[in-house]
C-alpha cells in the first residue's frame, strides 16, 4: 500500500472520528469517505479552522501576539471608552490599564477621583491607588491608603496587598517591622515572590542563615511543583538560585 494512500486513510479516520465526537452532521462521514483529499481539505476548513481560531488557547495566543505587537492597544481603547462615556467602570479599566503600564501618576489621578460617595472606601480602588503611589516611591501614602482600606473593610483580603504593605514598610526604613510582615505574608502567598523578598530582606538585615533556608525552600517548593507553575515563577526562582550562589560562595 502506498504512503499516500495509507495518509489518506488516516486523515479519513481522523476527520470521522472528529465528526462523531464534536457532534457535526453525519453525512460529513459519506463525503469523506467518498472523495479523500479534497473532502479532508473541505471539512478541514469549515468544521475544524473555525473552532481553533475560536478557542481559548487559540484565543489566548492571539492576545499574546496583539500584546506584543501592539502594548498599549487595550490602554488606548479604555481612554476611548472613558471619553465617550465618564463612568465609574470605565475610569477603573483605564486606572488598571495605566497601573500595568507604568503610568502611575495617571493611575492614582483616576483611582483618587473614583473614590467618591458610594466608593468612597472601595477596597479594591484604594488598593489600586496604594500601587500606583508605591509605583511613585510615596511610600508613607501607601502604608495610609492600606491602613485606611484595612480600617474601612476590616474583612477585606488581599496577598498583593498584604506583600505591597511589607514592601511600604521596608522602604520606609522598619526593617523589624517589614521582617514581621514578610513572616506574616509568606504564609499562603501564591507564588514565591514574597518569600524572595523576604529572603532578601533577611540577607539584608544580616541574617544570612535564615536567608539561606528561605532561598533553598523556593527552589524546593518549585522542583516539586507543576510545570506552569515552574513557568510562572522562573523570575523569582533564578533570584533565589543566584542568591543562593552568592550567599555559600
């Protein structure tokens, strides 16, 4: 039997197969199997292209590429939307577009006029003004609008939030302080960015033993975790291998 003949058979099956399974008319399975190629190419091309080019990962990888190409494409699209119409929505999406972004001093502006009557103590709104004012290095205003969050919304909580207040603190100059809140924040944080800065905090404040372990538990955490997740956290995890390196050499 010859090599095309036997890929023609194949490429039937496969396409019969995906038929049956995905539910498509029947009658896909006769002109397949009548007609070879040009039915594989037919039904390749109306049945199967559209569900790729419509899926999530197809989906997801399309944005990836719009991304890359073109940054500041969603940035650009919420100012639009928050020109033609002043809403409270619309101000949060271009506040989180310009956070992402580096824009800090735009996001605070939007984050500071949203917090108005009924959000004049929305959680999520003064945990955005709080990043953009660290984004800015105001670091005494961010320890304010976090205590304020925390003194409006006593339930409220937040990882991010919790890692930028022990951050807020460091920078300020309480080392003890921050110490206590990198303990406190490293428990459950998802992802190991947390325990890195506190690993860098303890090597800082001249606790190398202590940074040692810290560093030697993210890449033991990692090693025995999942490959996307081994993915996700590659910046912290190199961090922590370099200073590792660093601290025994």
């Amino acid at each position: 039997m010859s090599p095309v003949l036997i890929l023609s058979i194949a490429l039937q099956v496969a396409c019969c197969v995906h038929v049956v399974r995905t539910g498509r008319p029947l009658y896909w399975i006769f002109i397949l199997l009548l007609f070879s190629y040009i039915a594989v190419a037919i039904y390749f091309l109306a049945e199967v292209l559209p569900d790729l080019r419509n899926g999530l990962g197809s989906r997801k990888v399309a944005r990836k590429m719009r991304n890359a190409l073109d940054p500041k494409r969603d940035k650009r699209r919420a100012e639009s939307n928050l020109k033609l119409a002043d809403t409270q929505e619309n101000r949060r999406e271009l506040a989180a577009e310009s956070l992402k972004h580096g824009d800090f001093d735009r996001a605070a502006e939007l984050y500071a006029s949203a917090l108005k009557g009924m959000y004049a103590t929305d959680p999520d709104l003064l945990l955005g003004l709080a990043k953009a004012q660290f984004g800015m290095g105001q670091t005494r205003q961010t320890r304010e609008t976090l205590d304020a969050l925390i003194a409006a919304n006593p339930e409220f909580r937040s990882k991010d939030g919790h890692l930028l207040y022990a951050r807020a603190v460091e920078e300020s100059g309480d080392l003890d302080a921050a110490l206590h809140e990198y303990e406190a924040v490293v428990q459950g944080f998802p992802g190991e960015e947390a325990r890195l800065r506190y690993g860098l905090l303890l090597k800082r404040c001249g606790k190398s033993e202590q940074a040692v372990e810290v560093f030697n538990e993210i890449l033991t955490r990692s090693a025995v975790s999942p490959g996307y997740y081994q993915r996700d956290q590659r910046e912290w995890t190199t961090a922590a291998r370099k200073e590792l390196a660093a601290l025994e050499s």
